[in-house]
C-alpha cells in the first residue's frame, strides 16, 4: 500500500498519526502544511519514506509496536524540514538517510543502524 498527498487531497493536512498500520510499503509526497508526523507500524512493514518536505514540521519520530523498530525501513529521504529538531529512526534495515535543509535538528537518534549512505 502507497500513500501519497497528490492522490487523497491532503494538501491541508497539519497532523499525520498513522497507528498499527500493518500494510504501508511506502509514504511520499507529504504535505508540505505537515507539522507531526508519527507512525506506529504493526509488522514493521514500513520500507521507504520518500519526498519529504516538510518546512513547518517539528517533531517527526518513526517507531513501531514490536521492540521500537522497522525491520524493512530501508531509505528515508527528509528534505527542507528547518523546524525539525527531533528525529528518531530505529530501523535496523535502515542503509540510506538523506537529510537535506534540517537545519534546526538538534538530536538524530539512529540506534542499531548502519548506513551505506548518510
């Protein structure tokens, strides 16, 4: 399963708080109104975070329910998010993670990973 703002007409969305999702591959093309994002993933299904530029965002944290990870969570790609002071991966796949105008993240927590690219 694929969500993308462009397809459901959230283009005021300001709250994302996705709870025991069990079936999403992949997030992109967030809004750019988002100011929290959180996703709780039942299985860890989570694979790819893509285009993500969210200039009013302050919080953004990516957990799951099973021992605080996503197994599959392979790329994430944040860009254009100045107000984001706080970001906590526990993805133990996690191989690319590509920040880009963060320029107000203060603490990266990336806990069991190891990139291929940074």
């Amino acid at each position: 399963m694929y969500m993308t703002h462009t397809h459901t007409g959230l283009s005021s969305l300001r709250v994302l708080a996705l709870d025991i999702c069990t079936s999403l591959a992949t997030l992109s093309s967030l809004p750019t109104t988002l100011e929290k994002l959180s996703l709780i993933m039942q299985n860890g299904s989570l694979e790819s975070v893509e285009d993500a530029s969210l200039p009013k965002m302050e919080n953004g944290s990516l957990e799951s329910v099973e021992d605080a990870s996503l197994p599959n969570l392979r790329d994430l790609t944040i860009t254009n998010c100045p107000k984001l002071k706080r970001l906590a991966l526990h993805a133990i796949s996690l191989e690319e993670l590509d920040l880009w105008g963060c320029e107000g993240l203060e603490d990266l927590d990336c806990k069991g990973n190891i990139f291929t690219f940074l």
